[in-house]
C-alpha cells in the first residue's frame, strides 16, 4: 500500500467525517472518468455530448475536471 493510501486509512479511523468526504469525492471521480469514457467513446466534443445528454457544456466540463 502507497504512503497516502496508509495516511488516508490512518486518518479514516480516527475522523469518521473524513471517511464520508473521501468515499464521496471518490464516487465523483469515478463518475467522472465514466463520463470521459463515454464521451470517448461516442467521439463527441464535450459541447455535443452536454446536447447529447441534455445539461450546459459548462456542468460537463465541471464534472471531467474533477
């Protein structure tokens, strides 16, 4: 295990409100890479695919960036 994973599992125990953020903001990068992937794979600009699935370029864009 890599010196952060080890610093993140020690810090989880002790603050359990830590444990809460990281789990979220590990969902958001996952959900971001999916996004990425998909757009990808459609080989779509991000303006096309925010048309493609009916939200603002500007919200995908804030999302892949996370």
């Amino acid at each position: 295990m890599s010196y952060i994973a080890n610093y993140i599992q020690k810090n989880i125990k002790k603050n359990p409100k830590l444990a809460k953020e990281y789990q979220r903001e590990s969902l958001n990068i996952d959900a971001a890479v999916i996004l990425r992937d998909m757009r990808d794979d459609l080989e779509m600009s991000q303006k096309e695919f925010a048309n493609y699935v009916g939200k603002p370029q500007s919200t995908i864009a804030k999302i892949i960036v996370r």
